[in-house]
C-alpha cells in the first residue's frame, strides 16, 4: 500500500484528486491532506508518506520551499506537484529539483492515474530492492558465525597457514594476522543419575553462550564451537601492540568478562590466555591458554606469562619443536614425530643434566598438551592419566625414560593410524550409502557432507581420494545405473525414468545417458528389449 498526502488550498481540487485515486488506483491510501505550507510539513513528518502531491501557491510557505524543508529530513518522498498554467515555469524549476511530476490544473484523469501507475512501480523495485538486501544480509548472519567456527577449528587442528588471508579479514571486518588465544574450561562432572548428567549438560551449553556473547561484546574477536569441555575465542591485535600492554590488556578483558558471566552460570570454570603470534603459530597460543587454564583457579582467569615467570632466561626450551611433534602425531608421521622427539629429550637432557625429576616433569607437560591435541578417543594408547602417567613416574634412568617415552609414542601414533582408518572407512561407507538411498532426489555434495558432519570441501577432497572419482560423477552413474533397470520396463515413460532417478529434464538425461553409454535412452532400451526376445 502506498501512502500518499495531498497538499493544496481548494477544496474541489482535493475533492477531485481523492475521488480519482479512491476509484482507479486502489493500492494507494490517501493518509491526510494539508491546505498551507507550515501544515503540509508537519503532516509530512507525522504521517510520513511515500507520495505528496503538492501544489506550488498555497498561504503562507509556498510549495517549492516546503519541498526543500521537507527534503532535509525525508528525501526519499517522491514529490508530484499540482500547479496551473501561470505557475508553470516554477514547476519546471521543481522538477529540476528532484520532483518527479508535475500535473496542470484542471487534473486530466488519464494523467493522474499513469502518473501513480509509474510511481507504484518505482516504489515497487525499490521495496524489492530493500527486501532483497535484507534477505542476503540475514543470510550472511547465518553463514558467518558457522564460518567463524570453521576458522577457528581449522587452525586448531589442521595449524595450516591460511591462504588468503585477507578474504576473511574482510567477512569479519576485523585484522587477524597477529593474536592470542582464550580459552575457557569448565569442570569435569559425571554423575550415575542421568538427570544429573543432562543438567550439566544444560548449565555448560548456557556457560558457553554466555562467554560467547559477552566476549564479543568486550571485544571483536572469533569464537570456534565448543568442544567438550572447552571453548577457544582467537583476540586478533595490531602486530606493533607492546607484549606488556597486550597482556594487561588480555587479564582486563577476561576479568570483566568473569564479573559479567558469574551471575548467569552455575558450573566451574576456568580461563587460560596465551600469548600472541602470527596467525601461523595458532595452535602454540592455544597450548599456551591451555597450559594456563589447567593450573588458574576455579572461575579464575590466568595468563601464560604468569606461569613462566620462573624459568631462567638461558632456559631457552624449543617449544617449537612441540607444535611440530603435536603435528606429526595427529597425521600418523611415526618416523618424523620420533626424530622430532629425540630433538626434544635431547635439549632436556643437555639442559636438565641427571635431573630427572625435571626431565620427567617436562615429558608430563608434553604428554597433557599432546593429549589435549588429539581429537579422538584413544584408550588403548597409552594416553590415561593413571596408567602411562603413573609408569613413567616410577622411572628412575634417563635412557628407561627415553625408551618408554619412544614406545608410547609409537604406540599413540599407530592407534591414530588405525582408528583415522576405520574412521575414514566408516565414513565413506555411510556417504555411498547416503547416495544410494537418495539418488533420486535433489542431493548435493553439501547434503552428503552434512550426512557425514564434514566440510564441503574437505568433503570433496575425502570422497575422491577414497572412492577415486568425484561425487557429482559417483551420483550421475549411480542414476544412469539405476535407469538402465528401468529402462527395460517398456511400461515406463523415458520422461518417468528421468524422474524417476533424481533428474527434472528429459533432454539434460538423455544427454547424460548417451555420454556415459554412448546410446540414447531409447536406443538402449530397444536394445535390452530386443535381447529379452530373443532370449
């Protein structure tokens, strides 16, 4: 509906406007009219109209100059103005100024009704315009918080250095090159009373919504899913930020963010922060807020530098070297993660000499983070806490330490391998069998990738690689397949076939079907039809 005011000082002038309008155009609703300039801009302000019909002479403020006030605060109202044939030339001088019509009095119908007929239709692209925008920009709300947590995941388990860069720093309007990690953890709680179990469940689902709100709303930053029993947040800063001021920083966002969600939570948690790097050095922040985490406080916050504090500045120990091991460990790289660990116990057994108490202290360090980093449950590695833990505690020679160390690496590793194995196996048989129990319907890649909780494109890649052609060629020879079996069924329609595997034009099939058979739909079938006769 489109609302229109009408502004003019004879009353049969209106009368005959309002007469027209109510009887030929019916999408237009006449919301008041003004008889003055001084009235004409008030109603303007109150009713606020998509349309004014304005005449040039009225008492007090003229036309053109109620134009111009109006304009200043409602520029989007199309103006039409009303004059007779003397006043013509200061129509022309209106026009010139942005009105959009001018109609000659006395009012031609005919005129009068194309005039709005144009006018809707203006208001019309426009709205849909308006519309449009709303709907594409609801639809980025929508993609870019699952964008977000793919960001996040990514780096914390792949640690990839991320191609193009600046592609996400434009989505999310933010710099990510330089940052440090946050990471919240709440308490373990496992109860026999499944009631029990599920309002834990609640009340750590709610902590980590309320952590993700009022972080954002402390400062921009990127929040990944939770996972378990954790939730990282990546605080992007400018790379000439000073290390002391940033980390002041990091303890006072933190601390405003724990006042803020002590009073909506009702489980115990713990904040870690690491220190910044590179985007490329992700994964060391997040050990480090791990680290951190683990020794602060129930509903405290802790930062790395704090625990760090006592360590000599000649202690110069490769962590590097950890983020390395970590990576081989999680790809199954058995022979590299050993060359890498050799490196590690070097350093310690140069540094820390004959102490082993230190030496067994730091492995325990290595062995909690590699821990942390695995993203599967593996319990026959060798990774609980009161089984390897308590054996390599019991150790009393260096070179008993390294070997059993070595041997339980090797034995996380190929636990790794074996499980990624019957993962990936599963997976792929669960995505074939998606695809043969929906071809005919309108999959696509996204729709199996969803089946199986996977990316798109990393997705794509799986498939192809396990089942050594991509999906949409896996899926057409399925269909045609599946065709061929009821092609031979004479009753059938070669229109109903086509529909019958998924697709919704005959042509484009057809076209599929000679290209992958090298015959047409009908050609094969008078073929199979011909063989059963003759048989």
């Amino acid at each position: 509906m489109i609302k229109l005011l009408i502004a003019d000082d004879e009353y049969l002038v209106v009368e005959s406007l309002k007469f027209i309008i109510e009887k030929h155009a019916p999408g237009v609703e006449i919301v008041g009219t003004a008889t003055s300039g001084r009235e004409v801009i008030e109603k303007a302000f109150d009713l606020k109209p998509d349309v004014i019909f304005m005449d040039i002479r009225m008492p007090g403020i003229n036309g053109i100059d109620a134009i111009r006030q109006i304009k200043n605060t409602h520029n989007d109202i199309i103006f039409v103005i009303i004059t007779a044939y003397e006043y013509f030339n200061y129509a022309k001088d209106a026009v010139n100024l942005g009105v959009h019509e001018y109609l000659l009095k006395p009012i031609n119908k005919q005129r009068l009704v194309e005039t709005i007929q144009h006018i809707t239709d203006i208001l019309s692209v426009k709205r849909e315009a308006i519309q449009r925008e709303i709907l594409l920009k609801e639809k980025i709300d929508k993609i870019i918080p699952h964008m977000e947590g793919q960001f996040v995941y990514s780096q914390l388990f792949n640690g990839r250095v991320i191609r193009g860069i600046e592609f996400y720093e434009e989505i999310f309007s933010m710099k990510l090159q330089y940052g440090y990690v946050m990471m919240a953890m709440v308490d373990d709680f496992e109860s026999d009373i499944k009631e029990e179990n599920l309002k834990n469940s609640l009340y750590q689902q709610s902590f980590y919504d309320f952590f993700s709100l009022e972080l954002k709303n402390l400062y921009p930053c990127l929040i990944g899913p939770p996972l378990l029993d954790r939730i990282v947040a990546y605080m992007p800063v400018n790379q000439d930020i000073d290390a002391y001021e940033a980390r002041n920083m990091s303890m006072d966002i933190a601390t405003k963010l724990i006042e803020r969600i002590h009073r909506s939570t009702k489980i115990r948690y713990k904040i870690g922060i690491g220190r910044i790097y590179g985007i490329e050095y992700f994964s060391k922040s997040c050990n480090e807020a791990y680290t951190a985490a683990s020794v602060s406080e129930n509903d405290g916050v802790t930062h790395f530098e704090d625990i760090v504090f006592h360590l000599e500045k000649a202690d110069t120990y490769p962590i590097s070297k950890e983020k390395a091991l970590i990576d081989r460990v999680l790809t199954g790289s058995t022979s590299e993660a050993l060359e890498i660990f050799e490196e590690i116990f070097w350093w310690l057994s140069t540094n820390y000499k004959e102490d082993i108490d230190k030496i067994k202290s730091k492995l325990l360090e290595l062995l909690i983070v590699l821990k942390r980093a695995i993203p599967y449950e593996i319990e026959e590695s060798g990774m609980t806490e009161h089984s390897y833990f308590t054996d390599l505690l019991k150790i009393q020679q260096v070179n008993q330490l390294k070997t059993s160390y070595l041997n339980n690496l090797k034995s996380i590793t190929n636990n790794i391998n074996n499980l990624r194995e019957r993962e990936l196996s599963g997976l792929i048989a669960k995505s074939i069998k998606y695809i043969h129990e929906n071809y005919h319907r309108n999959i696509s890649l996204d729709d199996a990738a969803k089946e199986v909780n996977m990316s798109y494109h990393y997705f794509s890649k799986f498939f192809k690689d396990s089942v050594g052609k991509n999906f949409v060629d896996y899926l057409t020879e399925r269909r045609i397949e599946k065709s061929k079996e009821i092609l031979k069924d004479g009753s059938v329609s070669i229109k109903e076939v086509c529909y019958q595997i998924g697709y919704s034009d005959p042509n484009y099939f057809s076209k599929i079907f000679k290209k992958i058979t090298g015959v047409t739909p009908t050609e094969y079938r008078i073929n199979a039809l011909s063989q059963e006769v003759i048989g």
